[in-house]
C-alpha cells in the first residue's frame, strides 16, 4: 500500500496492516453512521416521524460523537489508539445493534447518543497511529488513506443496506452491521501494535524519526491539553472543520431524502445517484492525502502547505454547492454534488494531515480531537437545521446556508492556522 523504497521493510509492513485494519474498522463506523439515512423512509412510516424530529434522530449521534472528542484524545495520547479504539469498537457496535431493537423515537435518540460514544475514538486513534509510524513529510498519503473509508462506507451503504432492507426489514440493517464491528474489534486489538523502539534498528529510528523536532518530556495531563486552547491555531482549526463538516454533513445525513422528496427520483435510481458522490469522496480523499505531502514538500513549511489545501477544498465545496441547489437538472445536480463530495473528503484528509504537523508530538491525538469536535459540532448542527428549512421553505435555503457556513470556515483555517503549536508551550 505505501510504497516508499526509503522505509525498511519491517516498518513498511507494520504501516500497510494499520492501514488496512483503520480501513476495515472506518468503513464500518460509517455503514453504521449511514444506517439511518438509508433506512430514513422506512423508520419515519414506522415510528411516525416528521421531517424535524427525523433531523433531530439524525444529529443525536453528532452531539455525543463531538463532545466525547475532547476526552478522548487526550485519552489516545496517554494510552494509546490500540485499546481506545477496540474499546469503542465493542461500544458502538453493541449501540448500532440496539438501534435495531427500539420502538419509540426516545430509546432511538439514546441508542444513537451511544453510538457516538463509542466511535469517538475511531479518527482521533488513527491520527496517533499515523504520527507513530509515518515520518512528519510523509503523513498526507496514509491520513488520505484512513480518511478513504468514511466516504467508502456511505457509498456502499445504500447499495449494500437498501436490498437487505427490502429483503428483510430496517431493523436488520442495524443488527448486521453491529456484528461486523464485533468481529472488527477482536481483529483490531489482536493485530495492532504502537511502534517498539526499544526493538528497532538505527535505521528504523531514523526513519521515524525523520524531521520530528526535537521532543521535550512533556507530560500529557490536563495542564498540557487545556494549554493548546491557548493558541489560535487550536480555535483556527475548529472553527474551519465546522464549517467543512457542517456542509459534508448536509449532504451525509439528507441526500437520500433530498433525492427522494425535493427532486422526486424513486427508491432504486436516488440509491444509486446517492452512493454516485461518496464514490467520489472516496477518490478525492486518496488523491488529497497523496497531493498534499507533495504540496508539503514543496511549501515554506508543513503547516502551510497542508493549510493551503483545506482551504482551497472547502472553498471548491462553496463554489459547487450553489449550482447543485439551483439547477433543474438532476444530472447536474449530481454532478455537482458529487464534485462538493470530493472536495469534502478531500477537506478532510487534509485537516486530519494538518493536525499531525500543527500539534505538539505529544499531543497530535488531543489537538486532531479538538479540531473534530469542532468539525462535528457542525455535523450535529447540520441535519437539525437542514430538517427544519426544508420543512419551512424547502432543501434550496438549506443548501445555501451549508455553503454560507463553510465558506466562513475557509476563512477560518486561512486566518488563523498560521504556525504550529511548539512542544513546550
């Protein structure tokens, strides 16, 4: 998979296994996410839902997910991503399931709170993952990879949920993917291991070890995590992925109802046009994570380079979201927003690269965390809004407010991501 004839062969076969199990063990936590999108028609006849209430089941997850960001960062920076995340693993499989089980629209809301408690630790462990066996100069291609499998999930998701729905019932939807991550976690812990250095050879010191700065004994405690709100960078970082979230989120939680009920496809063709642009996601988050260690290398310094590409993603995001509300054409409409889709996954690749050269080496998982929570505090803003214009007017605004707040959040990385954090600070 990374195929870089500088890195030994031990270390490059530690890094394609980590890499192929966050994959695996991203591609779940998103067919779990996107259960419900899917399924949204038949839950809402089911229970009774309206449009708003239906915004409001599709946020809950979001609102847990964000807030449990903050500890649990700093909780990978101290232990570790290999237990985090097989520990959520079995949490949030175990709530995907219940989805399954729930009868009311209040037990629905909890089980998806506790979905995302348990995924929180998914992208903040494989942030750490990335920084303890990737050189600085070389993380954009693996952050690119890892990042692939949230669009990979949604896209599949439809195409793979939507005929055992039909075949059986929504409920089976969320039993089978609650099994997949059981099965995900056992294999996680029982292959995954952090870098030993105490075992490696020179040569593979220097290799990961490649332009680190100089690292202090910096202790992670809480001191050490509250300090980085002391820089803007931190504040820069969170209110961008806002914005770039909130956007991506619009589209993640609503496109199969928007294609259904505002450009009235029916059920076979909006599962196809739907899983059309996270296909897409999947290519751009690959090629941004490739493109941006190149522009990296190429820039006055890591931090800029990695910047610069959020920016003009996000802004790209902005600029193809206009046409996709307002044209007539569903053809174009697609396209446009397979192209926003892109750029999203492309946005986020490189937000994730960016936190690994941003943040102290001590506290990459903390500050990718951060920048997560303020990415999904926009996720979890974003369907409830979405629900509510659309009732009240209809998807046209509600699109047009996604790109008004993402545009602010280009504006956001540009401003205020200007230097990274250093390890004593």
């Amino acid at each position: 998979m990374i195929n870089n004839h500088a890195t030994p062969p031990r270390i490059r076969r530690s890094q394609n296994l980590a890499l192929i199990l966050l994959v695996v063990c991203g591609v779940i936590n998103y067919l779990d996410r996107a259960t419900l999108a899917v399924a949204n028609e038949y839950i809402r006849a089911d229970l009774g839902l309206s449009l708003g209430q239906m915004g409001l089941l599709l946020s809950a997850f979001s609102w847990s997910y964000a807030l449990c960001q903050l500890p649990v960062g700093a909780l990978v920076d101290k232990v570790g991503p290999r237990w985090l995340l097989g520990i959520g693993l079995v949490v949030w499989s175990l709530a995907q399931a219940a989805g399954g089980l729930v009868a009311t629209f209040g037990w629905f809301v909890v089980a998806r709170i506790a979905l995302g408690i348990g995924e929180a630790p998914q992208f903040p462990a494989a942030a750490r993952v990335v920084s303890n066996w990737f050189p600085l100069r070389s993380r954009g291609t693996p952050t690119g990879i890892y990042n692939s499998a949230s669009p990979l999930g949604v896209a599949l998701a439809p195409l793979v949920l939507s005929p055992l729905i039909i075949a059986t019932s929504w409920h089976w939807a969320f039993f089978v993917t609650g099994a997949m991550g059981l099965v995900a976690a056992v294999v996680w812990v029982a292959l995954y291991r952090d870098p030993d250095r105490g075992t490696m050879s020179a040569q593979e010191r220097a290799y990961l070890e490649e332009d680190e700065p100089a690292k202090a004994a910096t202790k992670v405690d809480f001191a050490a995590w509250c300090a980085l709100f002391k820089h803007r960078v931190t504040w820069g970082m969170m209110l961008g992925f806002f914005g770039s979230v909130y956007l991506n989120w619009v589209y993640l939680t609503w496109l199969p109802g928007y294609l259904r009920t505002e450009r009235q496809m029916d059920i076979a063709y909006a599962g196809i046009a739907a899983s059309i642009p996270f296909f897409c996601g999947f290519a751009g988050a690959l090629v941004a994570g490739w493109a941006s260690d190149r522009v990296a290398r190429r820039a006055s310094s890591p931090l800029s380079g990695r910047r610069n590409a959020v920016v003009v993603a996000t802004l790209g995001m902005v600029v193809f979201t206009i046409p996709a509300a307002l044209v007539d054409s569903n053809v174009v409409a697609v396209a446009c927003i397979s192209i926003v889709i892109f750029l999203a996954n492309a946005s986020s690749a490189c937000a994730w690269s960016l936190a690994t050269v941003a943040a102290p080496p001590s506290r990459i998982a903390s500050l990718g965390a951060i920048q997560n929570f303020g990415g999904f505090l926009g996720g979890a803003l974003a369907p409830i809004l979405t629900g509510y214009i659309a009732q009240t007017w209809s998807f046209v605004p509600a699109l047009l407010t996604g790109a008004g707040i993402a545009f602010v959040g280009a504006m956001s990385y540009l401003f205020l991501v200007v230097r990274p954090i250093p390890e004593d600070a």
